[in-house]
C-alpha cells in the first residue's frame, strides 16, 4: 500500500525518460530555433549598414570631393576666359562651383550633374533603393588650399545620418581631405593676360634645381614647363587665379613665356610669367638681359630675363648681355 | 512486488530507447546551424576579398598588373579594387568582360559544396547563363545569404565618377 503507483505498473522508467526529454527539448529546442532564425540576418543587415557607412567615410566622400574639384577648377578657368576677367576670391569662387555648379552666379556646363550636393543627394536616393535606409546630408564647408607646389589640397566638413530600422548612425562634422594634382589644368594667368590667345596647361619640369643649362631653358621654353625655385617670389597656382602676384611662402611654380606665341613679340619685360604679366619690370631696360648664346637666340631672339631668373636658371653672365 | 522482473526490463529499453530518439532529434537540429553561418561568412568573405584587393596587388596572369586585360588595354587603373573594376566593365556594358573577370580572380575562392552568384544592380554578371543545375540548386537551397557592397570608382583621370552601383555576392550550398 505504501509503494505508490510507479511502484504498481511497469512504465516507471518510461514516465522518467518521457519528462527527461520533454524538459531537454523545452530547454534547447525554443532558443536554437531563435538564434537560428534571426541572428545571421540581423547581423549581416548591421554588417552590411556599417560597411556602407564605412564606405562613406574612407572613400566614397573622397572621391566625389576629388571628381567635383576637379571639374570645379576647370568649371572656373573657363568661366575666367569667357569672361576674361580674375576670380575676386578662390574660396569661395571655389566653394559656389563645388557645391552650386556656379561661378559669379552663371551655372557652368562643366559642373552638370557633377556638383557635391548631386553626388550626395544620388547617393542618399541609391543608399534608400539598395538599403532600405534613410540617409541624409549636410556639407559644413569645402575648402582649397595648398601646401605644397604641384598639388591643391581639398577639405570636406560633412555631417550625415543613416537610419535604419535595425540601426542608426549620426555622424557630425566629418573631415574628408584628397588631393588634386595640379598638373594638366591650365594656366589662368595666361587665359586672362592674353585674353585666351596663350592658353598653357601646368605641367611640370623634370629638371632639377642644379642641373639649369641653356640647353634645358630652351626646352623649357619650347615645351611651357613650369619650375618650383624655394627662393622665388612666383605666386602658387591658387593664387594665380585671383591674380595675386605675391610670393607664395610654399608654392611658387613659374613658366617663361615663349615670345614666339605673343602678338607683339618684343618686349622690354623679364620673360619670368609673372613678372612679365605683371609689369614689374615693365620697361626697366638696365635690369633686364638679353641672353646672346647663337643657337638660343635664333630660336628666341626676342627673350630677356631679369638678373635673379639668370641666377635661378644658371645662365652665367658671358651668355647674356644688359637689354640696353 | 507483485510484477515480473522483465516488466522493468521492458520499461528500462522503452525508456533508453526514448532518450536516444530525442536526443537525435535535439543535435539533429543543431547540426543546421554551422552551415547556415558558413554560408553567410563566406559570402562575406567574397566581398570582402572583391572589395579590399587592389589590381596592383593581385598576381594574376588574367586580371594582374602586367596581364592580359592590362596588356589589351582593358584594365588602366592599378588602384583600382576588383570590385571597382568590375563595376567600370559594367559602366563601360562590357558585362562578358566583368563576368570572365569575376570567374578568373575568384577562381577557386569557394569551395565545391558552394555555389555563388555575382551581381551588379539588376544584372547577373557571373554566370551570365546559368546551368541547370545551378538554377534548381538555388531554387531549392534552404540557406541563401547575400552580401551587398556600394561600387563606385574615378574615371577619366579624375574627371568622372561611374556608380554607386549596387553590387552583390549570393552564396549558397
């Protein structure tokens, strides 16, 4: 009588093993089947957010500042020789092209579908397409500066958000930076100063500052390379486009004019670019040199240049004589 | 005290029986899980591999610096990622181009159980014609794990930008 019922039937063992694993499945079962389910998804959806936030901060900003600079200096050289005048401020003539497609208020060709805002505003209608993401934009400040001779250097101030439903990002104040090299863009000293009869793209020499010979001054010449002298007082590329002649503390670049491209051949002006656009020595016949090598004088008869550019080339003294 | 032995006997065996059964069924269910993150690893793994490999850094006798499409002109920019290259092949609708560069530089990056797909926005790059086998393969997978990546990239020596494209690795076993 005291045994009790497990002790009257033989399913004991039985009931022991059926609550065993009842308690097994209700333990294991319900939480695998949610880890299963959802964790990969969720995961890669956050993965897959992130990586394209990431995106946005190591390249994807970059690439447009580059791809909209760009267009916005040759956006500006243009508008400088249709209407042969300077810029009044790079920066913010720089500003209104990157991010207005506009120079002096006249929408540029060149900036269509190329501006900042248009780049980010495909980007935040691709990031909802692709994503399911609402992404929104807000560019602080775009500036152009240099720091060194043949480059510009671009800074990007950018706040964003990306909101989704399984995560948010909310970024302020991000700073992009690229570079630009200056190389193959043209000259707006000489767009303006000839009313774009001279046009000359930048383009580096391949000389370096103690190899200058009257062989490599002719090519120098005859090719429209430019020179960076660490002593010289030539503007920086920048600066040449609001038509500043001072001396640029890091970034002077400076070509010599090929006479044989002028209208008026002969002048009494150092053939340095921008002291010949300039004036400075406009006239100054007793500062400025002939150079009287034969070969170089048959090819440029009417070239002149000022004592500290004799210098800066190595022309020596013998090879020169004082304009008058 | 009144029962036969074998009766417990009998009960023990039901009851052993019982426990083998529902622990198969338990670790049965587990053994779906691995797979099921192997998959999205890998389709992961593709990308990333597609997206952070520069042209430079790829020794490859097809895709490579100095290779074939280098040689022929097709390819212009080293920095490039393959992932961008790709996407300029697409931009330039040279689709038959980006699909046998996609078949050379993930050549053997999955492994036979697996089966991919890469695509950019709506087209299919690889394989632009699907056997049989793969579309009833994919059909019927239970497990199917995309990986979606942003592709855009300079052009014209700084002077364009192509994209962003939409671009997608889809793996499955």
């Amino acid at each position: 009588m005291g045994i009790g019922i497990f002790g009257k039937r033989g399913i004991f063992f039985t009931f022991i093993a059926v609550m065993l694993m009842a308690a097994l499945i209700i333990i294991f079962s319900p939480s695998t089947s949610i880890n299963v389910a959802n964790k990969p998804v969720v995961k890669t959806r956050v993965i897959t957010l992130n990586d394209f936030v990431q995106d946005l901060e190591n390249s994807y900003f970059e690439s447009i500042l580059k791809v909209s600079s760009h267009r916005a200096i040759l956006a500006m050289a243009s508008y400088m020789q249709s209407n042969n005048k300077f810029l009044a401020d790079m920066q913010s003539g720089f500003s209104e092209a990157v991010l207005q497609g506009a120079i002096n208020g006249q929408s540029s060709t060149i900036m269509k579908n190329n501006t900042l805002n248009e780049w980010l505003a495909r980007m935040a209608n691709f990031s909802e397409d692709t994503f399911n993401v609402d992404t929104q934009f807000t560019v602080n400040k775009v500036e152009i500066y240099q720091a060194r001779p043949w480059f510009v250097d671009l800074r990007l101030n950018i706040s964003f958000s990306v909101t989704s439903e399984t995560a948010s990002w909310e970024v302020s104040n991000f700073i992009t930076n690229a570079e630009l090299s200056i190389e193959d863009f043209d000259d707006p000293y000489y767009i303006v100063n000839t009313n774009g009869n001279y046009i000359q793209k930048i383009n580096k020499t391949d000389v370096a500052l103690d190899k200058w010979n009257l062989e490599n001054v002719k090519s120098h010449i005859r090719y429209g390379t430019y020179a960076h002298f660490p002593d010289s007082r030539a503007p920086s590329f920048l600066m040449r486009f609001t038509n500043t002649s001072m001396a640029s503390a890091c970034c002077g670049i400076e070509s010599l004019v090929n006479p044989n491209k002028l209208a008026n051949k002969d002048q009494m002006e150092s053939y340095a670019d921008y002291l010949f656009f300039n004036h400075s020595l406009q006239g100054k016949c007793t500062e400025l040199y002939n150079i009287t090598d034969a070969p170089f004088r048959a090819e440029f008869p009417h070239f002149k240049l000022d004592f500290q550019h004799l210098v800066f080339y190595n022309i020596s003294l013998q090879n020169t004589k004082r304009a008058c | 005290m009144y029962r036969k032995g074998y009766f417990f006997t009998l009960d023990a065996m039901m009851s052993l029986g019982i426990l083998i059964i529902g622990s198969f069924l338990i670790f049965t269910s587990y053994a779906s899980v691995p797979s099921r993150v192997q998959t999205a690893i890998l389709a992961e793994d593709v990308m990333d591999f597609l997206s952070s490999t520069k042209i430079r850094d790829l020794n490859n006798p097809y895709a490579g610096i100095g290779g074939l499409l280098w040689q022929q002109g097709n390819i212009t920019n080293a920095d490039n990622t393959l992932l961008q290259q790709a996407g300029e092949f697409y931009y330039r609708n040279e689709l038959g181009l980006a699909e046998k560069f996609i078949v050379n530089v993930t050549n053997e990056l999955v492994p036979k159980p697996y089966k991919f797909e890469f695509w950019i926005d709506e087209y299919r790059i690889y394989p632009s014609s699907p056997s049989q086998e793969h579309v009833s393969s994919k059909n019927t997978t239970k497990i199917l794990l995309p990986s979606k990546k942003l592709t855009y990239g300079i052009l014209n020596k700084g002077m364009d930008l192509f994209g962003p494209y939409k671009s997608e690795v889809l793996v499955w076993e």
